[in-house]
C-alpha cells in the first residue's frame, strides 16, 4: 500500500512535461498544499529533481517521471 507521502510524490512527478525537459516546476509555498512542499523537497533529497521547490528532473527524475506516467496511463486505459 502506498503512503499519503508517496502518493503525493507521484502526483508531482506526473505534473512535470516529458516532451519538453527544459520545462520544470516551481511550487510556490503559497499557492501549493504542505504536502506537495513537502513531496517537492523529498524528491529533491532523493536526486529526482534540482531544487527543493521542484526546477528539472535530473536523470533519475525523469526515469521516475517516465514510470510513474506510463502507469496512470495504463491505469486510466479502459
């Protein structure tokens, strides 16, 4: 079973453009939940991403945004 952490982590990583990679994310503190703050800052400790408010996938980031999307999307398939 998933944690409410990882689940929030995954909704993050399918936030982010694979067509374009010089295309990345700001979280705003402000205008985003604590928990997407929080699942920014954890796949930023983790190497996905190069900042701890989202920026760009690093290379493992982007492997993990590949898997998490291609899943929703077979998921999602009827």
């Amino acid at each position: 079973m998933l944690t409410p952490e990882e689940v929030a982590e995954i909704n993050l990583l399918n936030q982010f453009n694979l067509s374009n990679t010089r295309e990345g994310l700001k979280i705003h503190d402000h205008d985003a939940s604590p928990e997407t703050v929080a699942a920014a800052a954890r796949l930023h400790e983790r190497g996905l991403t190069s900042l701890p408010d989202g920026g760009y996938l690093t290379s493992l980031g982007l492997d993990a945004a590949e898997h998490a999307q291609t899943l929703i999307t077979i998921l999602r398939t009827r």
